[in-house]
C-alpha cells in the first residue's frame, strides 16, 4: 500500500553511474551510447544497432581499465554516500523545513539504481515534491540536459509528483571554496604548502583544470557547457595564485570534439618546460574512471615519459565542505520551488 508522509520533500541527487561488475562493462558502454543527447550515430533507427556495435568492440579495453581501478566503478558508492551525507545535514539543518522532512535519493542514468526505478520507489513512500540536483556542476545539453529530459518523461507517468530542477551550480561560494581547499591539499603533495608563500610565486609549479570533453557541436550551437567550466576556474582563481591551463579529457567517437584534448596538453607544457603538474579534474565531483584510470595512471605515465612530475588533487566525493555546498544549493533550491515552510 503506498504511504502517504504529507509534505515529506523528495531529493534526488542524479549522477552519470557506472558498472559495477566487469560483466556489466558492454551493457553500460550500451546503455551510454544509446543516448543520442551525447553522439548522434547515424539517423536515428541506427542508433541502437550502432551502440551495439560500439560497446562490443570498446568493452575489451574498457574492462581492461576497469580492472586496474578495482573491476568497477565507485560513483555509485560515492554518490550513495554523498546522498547520506546530505541528508544528515538536512534533517539537522536549522532551516525551517523540520515540518516536511527530507529524504535523499540516488538516480543514475546509464546503470543502477535507474531514474525510472528510483522514481517509482520515491512516489510510493509518498514523495509529492522533488527537488532533482544534477551531480553535473556545469551544465551541458549532453549531461545535464540527457538526464533532466529522460526523467521528464519518466514523471509523466506519475502526475502525483511536482518538481523542480536544479541545473547547473558552476559558480556557487560553497563548491569554489571546497574545489579550492582540495587543491591546497593537491599542493601539499608538491611540499608547497599555498598559505607559506607570498601570493604569486608558484613558476615552478602549474594547475591543468582538465574537464570531460564535449562534441564541438553542441558549443556552436549555444550549449554554455565551456562557459561554466570557465566560470569556476575564474573564481577558483581568484582564491589560488599558481599559473594554470584547461584541457579537455575522455573523448571518443569520429567527431570534432573541444581542444586542446589533455594529450596534447601534456606535450605542450613539456615544451615550456613544465617540470610539476597538478591536474584538477574541475567536471567531476567523484572519483570515477577518468579520475583513478585517465588521470591516474593514463595520464601520469604520459607525463613522467615527458619528464613532467604529475599529481592529482583528491576529489570532492564527500569532502564535509562539498557535502555543505551541496546542502546549501538544496536548501535554496526548496525555497525557490516555494516549499519551504
């Protein structure tokens, strides 16, 4: 029987997901092409078989780096934690939603749990108002945008549900300021502590904020995708004086994607002589395959081969500082959708 908990306000925290088994490597690879919000593959009723094809000639060497990261994926896990941990911070909030109460939920769009399934499970513990948080911090037609399209048409089968969507928080005060200290923690690992020099000096070492790439197209044709990514790394900026690029990573198919690709990033800052190297991965508030396999051992080995010393700043996952920009851009979010009591 479905319960009725009144004015109880849903949280849905939504995320890309990934396998979680190697076996589920090809079924994942399909699920992601399938989208035709990421690559159009050929006219439309194409677009299945071609994905088929796609994840079956990709999952060998996909599984092969899902197996040096530990045989899965951790964003589910992660993101689950993340959720908890929002929640908790929730229910102590201080803001005046004590009435309602809040439940947080995890929905992924290309693995488990589904948005489809989690939709369901939310309507029947009595969920009437959803607050969706793309995990996205930058919006883009091919993420944010996918997975707020699909979900509406999901909640077109549950007209019982009201909600509202949160898309895009690039620049919130909260998120700058944890992307910021972990960087500091990213500096530790070079000795140079940011708080023990004067503002300025750091020539000898630089921050490559390297961001999932992107088709050209969707730039030309509006998506503000590079916007947000620049919009944070010019408030991070202003917090952190060390020299910084932006590169472009986890490209793939035949079309023109955003550049400078991360590969050619390497190269040309071994070029300048660039001897210490601190990648923020600045797309991605979890670790995942482009953060433990790309970066990690991918993109370290291309740099020591280039004679560049590369690190990696420790990612947000459930940083308690991340976990409150998380709380905050919620909290604003449920009295923009008037449910604040």
């Amino acid at each position: 029987m479905e319960q009725d908990n009144g004015g109880l306000i849903g949280v849905l925290l939504v995320n890309l997901g990934g396998p979680d088994s190697l076996a589920a490597v090809r079924p994942f690879l399909f699920n992601l092409f399938s989208d035709r919000e990421i690559i159009r593959l050929g006219p439309s009723f194409l677009q299945r078989p071609l994905a088929y094809l796609i994840s079956s000639l990709r999952s060998g060497k996909t599984r092969e780096a899902y197996a040096l990261i530990g045989g899965r994926s951790p964003i589910n896990e992660i993101t689950r934690a993340q959720a908890e941990a929002l929640e908790r911070n929730l229910k102590n909030s201080t803001a005046n939603i004590q009435r309602s109460g809040v439940t947080v939920a995890v929905g992924m769009r290309y693995w488990n749990p589904y948005l489809e399934d989690v939709i369901g499970e939310l309507q029947g513990q009595g969920i009437r108002r959803l607050l969706v948080l793309s995990l996205y911090p930058h919006y883009s037609v091919a993420t944010t945008g996918s997975s707020l399209a699909h979900l509406h048409k999901i909640l077109a089968a549950y007209p019982g549900i009201t909600a509202h969507a949160i898309e895009s928080w690039y620049d919130h005060p909260r998120y700058i300021d944890a992307l910021a200290g972990q960087i500091r923690q990213g500096l530790d690992a070079f000795g140079l502590r940011a708080g023990s020099r004067p503002a300025g000096h750091g020539d000898d070492i630089e921050l490559l904020f390297s961001a999932h790439s992107l088709p050209m197209k969707f730039i030309e044709e509006g998506d503000p995708y590079v916007d947000h990514i620049m919009g944070t790394i010019r408030a991070v900026a202003e917090k952190i004086s060390v020299p910084w690029s932006l590169s472009y990573q986890s490209k793939s198919g035949p079309v023109a994607w955003l550049e400078p690709s991360t590969e050619q990033m390497l190269k040309e800052l071994a070029r300048k002589g660039v001897k210490n190297l601190l990648v923020v991965p600045v797309s991605f508030v979890s670790d995942h395959i482009e953060t433990l396999y790309e970066i990690d051992i991918l993109y370290k080995q291309m740099a020591a081969d280039l004679g560049i010393h590369l690190e990696r700043i420790p990612s947000l996952n459930t940083v308690p500082q991340f976990i409150a920009a998380l709380e905050e851009i919620v909290l604003k979010g449920i009295e923009e959708a008037g449910w604040a009591e």
